[in-house]
C-alpha cells in the first residue's frame, strides 16, 4: 500500500496502535504457569474490545488470534496447552484489520529468571530492528535496511534468519512490495515510494539461518536449532524518513 490521503494515514495509525497496544497487554500479561492459549487469549479480548479482527485468523484460517512461539519455535506457533515456564523465551507476533486496513507487530519476551544470553538477545533484537528502521524513507533503496541489519548481526556475532522477510501492508496482511530481506542482497533494486506502508522484521539468533516447517501446517522453527528472536514495526516510508505507526499509547 501507499499511503495517498490523511483519512488512509489515520486509519493506519488507529489499526497500528491497536496492534501495539495489544502486543503491550500481552507482554504484561506473561507469567510462568500460563498457556499460551491464555496468553492468546489477552490479545484477542483486546483486539476486539477495540473493534478489530485478528487477522491471521481473518486471513489465512490460523488457529489462532495472535501467533506465540516459544522456545525453538520461532513464528506462526499455534496458541494452544504449552505452558509457559521460567525462563523460556516467547515471541509474539499481533496483526489485525479495522475498516478495512491493517498493521501488524511482533516481539520476543524473556521469561524471569533470564539468563545473561538471552537478554543480550532479546536487547540486540530490537537494536537490530530499529538499526533497519533507521534505513526507511522516501526515495531510499530497499536494499539499505538489509545491508544495515545484516552489517549489525555479523559485527556483533550474530545470524539472520534468511527465509523470513519484511513485506508490504495496510489493504491487506500481505501485499506488495513481498520479500524485503533484513539481510544483505545484492539483487534487490527496488525503491521506497513516498508512503510507501511496509514491516521491517528481523529474526536475530544465535546461529540459525533458516526457519524449517515442523509437524503441524505452521510452526516454524530454527535450522540449526538456536536462540531466536524477532521484533516488527509497521512503518510508512516518508520524506522525514519512517513514520512508525505500531508504537503503543493512546
């Protein structure tokens, strides 16, 4: 989507503090001895309290209103009976549609106590994000943000995971432009519109450069089994550089 009018640019804004706000609720909300059905379940009430749908439910039939990996899980993982233990790392992943327009965010939560590793990992996470949002505005090379978050793993010892992408949003969960790599390629050549509405979305981790299909049609984990996290905003490319629409408050 390109953003071509006030009324789409509030519209954005309104769906993507939804989502951000949800994705708070349910960080708060973590604690050992939940499922992750009943963590689903915070930002389900909170979506719809607000008067969005989820929208991998909406969408693609997810079992599920939010997607929560735990663990070697590292995305789509179904809510369901996995209880949430002390010290286990949990990413959540909120995407919903008001009025027609949609946004979507994600973050990786440590579960006390953290060890020293993971919360490295979970601070370098976002670091690696923003250091890609920082790349975003009007008249700029897609190519940057790869460049930037891929320079920014390699410095500081780090792998990308290479088959999970950034991609277009707004009129729909998934739209053009598709596969935006947070790594290095040489063959992306595509520039940013001005308003151009896209995610930026690194999976960070402690060796895995791939995310493989495990038993059931969505969970996604780590090859090589590692430590993996993942942060995303929803971010409309301007002339003053990224306007991020996710950040929660008011």
């Amino acid at each position: 989507m390109t953003v071509s009018s006030d009324d789409e640019l509030a519209r954005l804004k309104q769906i993507g503090r939804i989502v951000a706000n949800a994705l708070d609720a349910m960080g708060k909300a973590i604690e050992p001895g939940m499922t992750t059905l009943e963590l689903d379940q915070v930002g389900r009430a909170f979506m719809e309290g607000a008067g969005a749908r989820p929208a991998p439910e909406m969408v693609y039939a997810f079992p599920g209103a939010t997607c929560i990996s735990v663990n070697e899980e590292i995305a789509h993982g179904i809510p369901g009976d996995r209880t949430i233990r002390p010290g286990d790392l949990v990413n959540i992943d909120v995407s919903a549609e008001k009025d027609g327009y949609f946004a979507d965010t994600g973050a990786s939560f440590a579960v006390p106590p953290v060890t020293r590793t993971a919360e490295r990992l979970c601070r370098d996470g976002r670091r690696a994000m923003w250091t890609g949002l920082r790349q975003v505005g009007a008249g700029k090379p897609l190519a940057g943000i790869g460049r930037a978050v891929g320079a920014f793993a390699r410095n500081s010892g780090y792998t990308l995971v290479r088959n999970l992408a950034s991609h277009g949003v707004g009129l729909s969960l998934h739209e053009e432009p598709t596969e935006i790599a947070t790594w290095d390629d040489p063959s992306e050549r595509r520039i940013m519109q001005d308003g151009l509405v896209f995610t930026v979305e690194p999976f960070l981790s402690l060796g895995a450069e791939f995310a493989e299909n495990g038993d059931d049609p969505w969970t996604l984990y780590s090859r090589p089994r590692a430590l993996t996290v993942q942060f995303e905003h929803t971010v409309v490319a301007s002339r003053n550089g990224p306007l991020i629409l996710t950040m929660p408050g008011q």
